[in-house]
C-alpha cells in the first residue's frame, strides 16, 4: 500500500470509496473494516413482480401468452389486467426476493 503512505490523513475519505470493492472491505489508514455484502436480487422475481409507490406487490396473471384462440374475449380481457398480491406472507417473500426491506 504505497498509495496510502503518500495519502494525507485528510484524504482518508477519498480513499475508502476507492478501496471498496464490492463493499466487502474498507481499507483506511487507519485500519480495515468489514462491511456485509449487498443482498442480491433475484431476477426471475423482478421480472415477474414490481413493487408499487404504496409498498403492494403488483403482478401480471398466467394463461394469456399462447393458446388463446379458442379463449372467450371476456376471459382474455380479465388476463390482461393485473393483479395484486393479497396474501401479506407471499408479499414479504416477494420483497425479500427483489431485496426491499
């Protein structure tokens, strides 16, 4: 670490957003610090579900991709809206997948 002892103390700052990868580890002139790392999320989830601006989980109903042909207007029309998560349990897991508190 020859950067370091060229680095003034009030530098420090600087330095630890230079030496974080993957905001594992800090390294200061002082010392290193461990950090936990970022939660990942899951992308299946994300493309199936998205979180709206109130915290409800929205998500998109199954069926209306292909075989519609021999499916009524009405039961195709009712494919298209979306739906909302009611069960709290399924919305937390989803959560925990798109990583959200």
């Amino acid at each position: 670490f020859s950067l370091l002892s060229r680095m003034s103390p009030l530098s420090s700052r600087s330095l630890t957003t230079i030496l974080r990868p993957n905001n594992i580890v800090e390294s200061t002139i002082f010392g290193t610090r461990l950090f936990a790392t970022k939660g990942k999320t899951k992308k299946a989830a994300m493309k199936r579900f998205k979180v709206m601006a109130g915290g409800r989980v929205k998500a998109w109903k199954q069926g209306a991709r292909h075989n519609t042909g021999y499916k009524t207007r009405k039961r195709k029309n009712n494919l298209a809206k979306s739906a909302g998560i009611t069960e709290s349990k399924i919305e937390k897991n989803i959560k925990k997948m798109l990583n959200l508190k």
